[in-house]
C-alpha cells in the first residue's frame, strides 16, 4: 500500500512538470494514468480540465471540470467559470445558466459577472482577455473657418451641414454666432478605414431643400429614395415662421429622390409651432423614427423621442425615457446596424460640455449609457456621432480647440493593437529550416491560443495582441522542444522575430537527452529523471520498430566494485521505467551498468578532479541498434 501510494505522488510530480512547462498532451496522458490507478483527488480531476481548457477541448474540459465542481464541494471558483466558459463553447447554454448563480454566490465582486445574462448566453464573448482599442481622428480636409458638422454616409457619398454657403452677400447672418445660416452639402469619397479621399464638395442635390435660413442632420432610407432632415420653421414662401414669442422653431421635413435630385418635400406630422423638432435618425429597419424634441412633458431642455413610420405618416412620439434622457440636453441621436444607440448629452458625467454615449437601451430598457471617453469626447461639445457597418471607422463632430473652424468634422479608424510574431524554425546540428514543425502561442494564463505549423522553409507567423506576455514553443516529433518568451509592446502593428531551435534526439545511433540524476546511493528515477525519459518513450513510440540498449556509467569516487552494482542497478530501473510507460520489453536489448570502467576523461582512481569533471563521467547511453 504504501509503494502504490509513493508510485502515485511520483506520477502526479511528473505530470506536475509537464503542466507546468505548458506540455498539457503528456500531463494529460500522466494525469489520467494516475486516475487509472485510483487517484481521483481534485487536484488531478481538476488539473485534467486545466489541460483540455488551455487546448481548446471544449468537450473533453466538460467532462472533467462537471466531475470536480460536482464531486468536490469546495472547488475553487475558478474552475465553475472555466465549465461555464467550455459549456457556452458547446452551445449548452442551458446548462451554463445553471451554474451562474453558484458562481455569483462565491464570486459575487468578480468584474467578468458584469456581462452575464442567463436568458441571452448565446450572444457572450470572450470575458476574459481585454484588448487595447487604438482609435486614429482626422479633421477633415474639407472643414472650413465657419461651422461644418453632422455626418451620414450613403453609397460612398456623405452627407452634412456646412456654414460656408453659397457666396451671395445677401446671403443672411445667424445672430447666435453671426455666421451665414446651415445648408445641406454631400460630398462624395473613395477608400476605406483610415484612408479616405474626398472629391469636392457640392450644396445637397435638390431645388428646394437648401433656404436662406437652417438645415442640417440628415437620414436616408435604407433603399435611398427619402431623405429626412431638419429645417429652421419657415412659411410657404420660405420667410421664418415665429410663435406668438418671436420664436422660430426646428421642424423635420422628408423629401423623395426623383431622377438624383431630392424633390417633393413634406413637412413631418410631429412638428409644431411651438417648440422644436429635429436630429432625426431611422431605425436599422427603418420602421421608426427617432428625434430631439424641447416639446412639454419631456425630461429635461432636449429630449430624444420615437415615433413608428406608418402608411399615414408617424404615430404619436414617444419619449425614450429615464433611460436615455436627463435634465439636461440629449441631442444627436444615432443607431448603428447593430441596434446600438448614440446620442450626446451634457446630462451625465463627461469630459464637458455635450459628450458623446452609447447604450443597449434598444436591446434593454434598463441599459445604462456609456461615456464613449476620449478622443471621442473633449472639454468641448462633441457630437453627430455616425459610425459605419464595420463599427470601426465613422464620423463625430466637435468644436475642440484647433479645429479650422467653429464645428468640425472628423473621421475615427478604431482598431485592436496587434503585432506579428514570426521566425524560423532550425535543427540545432545542421542548422537548416524544419518544414512542418509545430509552434505554439501560449498566453500568461497557460492557454494554448494558437497552434500552427510551420511552412516548407520552417517559417512561422502568428498575429498578437501589443501589451502582452506570450510562450513560444516549437516542437517536432524526435526533436527537443525550444520555448521562448515574449512580451509585447504598445505600438501597432510592429514585427517581432522569435527564432526557435530544436535540438535533435537521434544523433548518429544514439537517443541523446539531458543527462540524468540520481540522489547519492540511490537508483530509483527522480520525477526530474522522468521528465528526460519521456524523450526517450516518444521517440520509441514514433519509430514503433526501434530497439535499443542502455548503458549506464558512474566516475570514480566510491569503489570499483560499488560503481558496477550501482550502475547496474541505475540502468535497470531506467529499464523498468520506460517499459512502464507502455514500451514492449522486447525493444530494450539490454541495461547495463559499466560502472566506472569507461571514463571519458583523466578522472580515475586517485586523481583529483572538480565536480565539473567527474559530472562528464556520470551518464547514460541510449544506442539504437
């Protein structure tokens, strides 16, 4: 009883050491020998998970991680997360939820909670690693010294509102800020991401949109056939309209597209003379129309409202609520193809002034908005947020200082922070390239995130996230692994090289690995002498018909005859450990011990020699026969 249970602790040391040195595939095999033989405790069970979650066995992580959470009372919360996360990996999200509330109940401040929903697992991603969003602005080149904001994209033409208007002297002067009044413009572009290019700009396509007085903020249907867009209140004949308080107010109006010129103008039924209604923006599937409206009963200055598109014009606004609205301004209001809402406010903390937010309020009436931070927002009203299908490059506006004139546009390409990693794959003894070897990316948590082979020239690349720490590890079959270490910076989109060398196990007729250790006067194998054989029992089970002879050398400390039976003995348990590994007994010809009659340097009998020298004497030979 008491050898199995040594025999059982040597076997998890050994498996320990593969784990640790990120070989999970051989921990694995060692872990579940140990299971074999009775040793089921939580850390083997656990251990087990560990090695198929850091591979990505999603199935294989289930299995054993459902066995300890299930067996074990007080498991480590750790490992209920990894079962969730390999569950959700399964599509078993109905068996993930059930395990959320244990893991709250134990992790109940543990920040990766904050995205869990039990009735919507489908939709998780990734909770754990965090990148690093690199976002590029650009003041674009068609800005002038007057006002020029408001973004939308259509067909590769872009759509704003421009201060710097027709140049009639008659043209009238907003007292505000005594610039000319807003018209439409559109613009057209070519290229993507971080590289457009605008041809000139032109006053929007149509005879009757643009007037001496507002208009701005602009949405297009899906199909491209009507145009909405806000104007200053005006009459029939095109004079502002007032209120009974010497007030002109905001109305939307739309607009169809007939033969490329937007004709047919109508006033929207939510407008009134009393108060003001404008930003408008569309739905995704453009069933609704969402809008800013000072109307009574609202929340604050400005509310953002909606209203259904119907056959008979738009249905009763409705406020958008708590949710979104503040005392405060709520303004800009824009949705992406995602169903995400933008709008900017000065309602909720900011940088100052309007800053621009983001929230699931469509997906959730409960969301709570998110300050979009900078370079988005400034001290300064940042607005007119758009962003494009790729959700990583768009449009916001904004009167930060250094702009070319009181509002300007800007275009944003937002990326993730990424590297490259590459190199050559080299046998340390000829110094050639190793086609097909196999390079492994390993993050600072032990997981396997990338697994690739190298090309016919030993050649590698992998793609990495900046600010982070990796292992590299080459191997191939009869070769020693190479690993290397890795940590990343913070600059985008750099390369860096990490040459792997594998050392070759066959040299010549020989098996050839590190040299093993015995403690003083012993010949039972040490977990870190285990470790070593391993390369010895790969490389027999690769080449299926080799055998071999072992042979096993002492120095010369310590008598003749000792030397011999220790040696001996050294070279039969070596014996004996390989063939438990599952090795036939009939491919070792022979283990014997040759004590010290085979010195490999001056060091016999009488001579006085450092450790170093005697160290070159004590080895093993693994011949291939």
């Amino acid at each position: 009883m008491v050898l199995s249970s040594t025999m059982m602790v040597a076997q998890k040391k050994l498996a320990d050491k593969f784990f640790d040195n990120y070989g999970y595939v051989k921990a694995s095999e060692l872990y579940l020998e140990a299971i074999e033989k009775g040793d089921s405790t939580e850390h083997i069970v656990t251990r087990l998970g560990d090695c198929y979650y850091n591979n990505s066995d999603s199935e294989s992580a289930v299995k054993w991680y459902g066995l300890a959470i299930n067996k074990y009372k007080n498991v480590e919360p750790e490992y209920i997360y990894k079962y969730l996360q390999s569950l959700k990996s399964l599509g078993n999200y109905e068996e993930a939820s059930k395990w959320i509330s244990k893991f709250k109940e134990l992790q109940a401040d543990d920040s990766r909670l904050s995205e869990f929903d039990a009735d919507n697992l489908s939709i998780y991603e990734d909770l754990i690693a965090k990148k690093e969003l690199i976002v590029e602005v650009e003041n674009l080149s068609f800005n002038t010294k007057q006002s020029d904001f408001g973004s939308f994209i259509y067909d590769n033409t872009l759509y704003f509102a421009s201060a710097n208007n027709r140049a009639s002297e008659s043209k009238k002067v907003y007292n505000w800020n005594q610039e000319p009044f807003l018209d439409l413009f559109q613009i057209n572009f070519i290229g993507d991401k971080g590289n457009l290019e605008f041809e000139s700009k032109e006053e929007i396509k149509a005879s009757k949109i643009n007037t001496d007085y507002h208009e701005a903020s602009v949405a297009i249907t899906g199909d491209g056939k009507t145009i909405y867009f806000t104007r200053d209140n005006v009459d029939r004949k095109n004079n502002l309209d007032y209120d009974k308080k010497g007030t002109s107010h905001l109305k939307i109006y739309k607009a169809e597209l007939v033969n490329e010129n937007w004709e047919n103008i109508e006033e929207l039924n939510i407008n009134d003379d009393v108060y003001s209604t404008g930003h408008p923006v569309l739905s995704p599937d453009n069933t609704k129309l969402y809008f800013v409206s000072d109307r009574p009963g609202g929340f604050g200055q400005t509310d953002i409202y909606v209203s259904n598109i119907t056959a008979e014009g738009l249905s009763e606004p409705e406020n958008l609520g708590e949710s979104i609205n503040t005392e405060g301004r709520e303004m800009f209001p824009f949705i992406s193809k995602d169903s995400t809402f933008y709008f900017s406010s000065d309602g909720y903390l900011n940088l100052g002034l309007l800053d621009i937010f983001k929230s699931d309020v469509l997906k959730d009436d409960a969301a709570k908005p998110e300050n979009l931070g900078a370079p988005f927002n400034s001290g300064f009203d940042d607005f007119a947020f758009f962003i494009m299908e790729d959700n990583q490059t768009g449009f916001f506006s904004s009167n930060r200082p250094n702009g070319k004139g009181n509002d300007d546009i800007y275009s944003f390409n937002s990326y993730i922070c990424s590297q490259e990693v590459n190199g050559t794959v080299r046998d340390t003894a000829t110094e050639a390239p190793i086609p097909f070897a196999t390079v492994k990316l390993i993050d600072e948590n032990g997981k396997v995130i990338s697994k690739i082979e190298t090309d016919e020239n030993g050649f590698y690349t992998i793609k990495i996230d900046c600010n982070s720490t990796y292992t590299i590890i080459g191997s191939k079959q009869d070769y020693k692994e190479d690993q290397k270490e890795l940590e990343t910076t913070d600059e985008n989109g750099i390369e860096q090289v990490v040459d792997l060398n594998l050392e070759p196990l066959i040299k010549q007729n020989q098996i050839v690995i590190n040299p093993i250790f015995f403690d003083f006067d012993k010949w039972n194998i040490r977990t870190d002498a285990k470790y070593e054989l391993e390369h010895i029992v790969d490389v027999m089970r690769a080449n299926p018909k080799m055998v071999i002879k072992i042979e096993s050398h002492t120095d010369s400390r310590g008598s003749d005859k000792y030397n011999l039976k220790l040696s001996d003995r050294r070279a039969k348990s070596t014996r004996d450990y390989i063939i438990s590994r599952g090795i036939d007994a009939q491919r070792i010809e022979s283990a014997i011990g040759y004590g010290e009659t085979q010195l490999l340097n001056k060091c016999s009998n009488g001579v006085k020699c450092s450790k170093e020298e005697h160290q070159l004497n004590r080895r093993s030979y693994f011949y291939i026969l």
